[in-house]
C-alpha cells in the first residue's frame, strides 16, 4: 500500500469571494489550472500549521483560525485537509510566482468556468463560499 500525500489548502474568502491560485504551466503536478492555495503538510506538522505556512510563504499573509472543512478529492494519492480561512493580516500577493503565475478573487458563481486542478473540488469550494454569506 502507497502512503498518501498529506496536503493542506486554504479556501480565503471575503465579501463573497474565494482566492484562487493558477497553478505554474511548468509545474509537475497538477499545471495550468486553478487551485486552492496550499501545499504539503510536512513531516511533524500538523495540517492547520501547514495551512498557516502555505498561506505565509505563497501569500504574505498570516491567518487567523482557520476553519476545517470538508473537501472533496478525486486523487487517491492525497489525503486533503481543507481549511476556511475569512480572517487574515495583509493583503494576500503572488509571493511565490515559481509555484502560481496568477492570483484572483473570484465569485461563487464563477468558478464552475475555471479549469480545476481537482474538478471535484467545486462544490466543496462553493459551500465554503456560501457558508460565510448565510
């Protein structure tokens, strides 16, 4: 049996709108689509800790509390930690353009135009967005 990959994403939303990262065209896995902004969880750390320096090193921003949070994953190889982020210090920037060549906000309704990196992912996307508007 294959160990699963560990990965921790963050879902930041504000006013209504979720942060999407497009993914690098030249990276390995999962390149030239949009994405969650997040990364491996490493060994000794724990996923929200991970969330917290994904967010950090590929944003600039240090977040509050996040929230975890149910997200569907279509690849067998990752175990998928979820996070709500709605609080946060800073502006988030592409602080990482080797890993993202794009930083957006986008609506809810938006998303389902974009080209996923896991198309599974969008209605789990969508609720966290709607869970900050009710």
């Amino acid at each position: 049996m294959v160990a699963r990959i560990p990965i921790a994403t963050a879902a930041l939303v504000r006013t209504g709108l979720v942060l999407m990262a497009h993914r690098h065209p030249s990276r390995r896995w999962y390149p030239d689509c949009w994405d969650l902004v997040g990364g491996h969880v490493e060994p000794g750390e724990l996923p929200h800790q991970a969330v917290s320096r994904e967010c950090l090193e590929e944003l600039g921003v240090r977040i509050h509390d996040p929230q975890p949070i149910p997200m569907a994953c279509s690849d067998p190889t990752l175990d998928m930690y979820a996070f709500l982020v709605t609080r946060w210090d800073g502006e988030p920037v592409n602080a990482a353009p080797e890993e993202h060549d794009d930083l957006r906000w986008f609506r809810a309704g938006d998303l389902a135009d974009l080209k996923l990196a896991d198309p599974a992912s969008l209605s789990s996307i969508l609720n966290a967005v709607q869970s900050t508007t009710d």
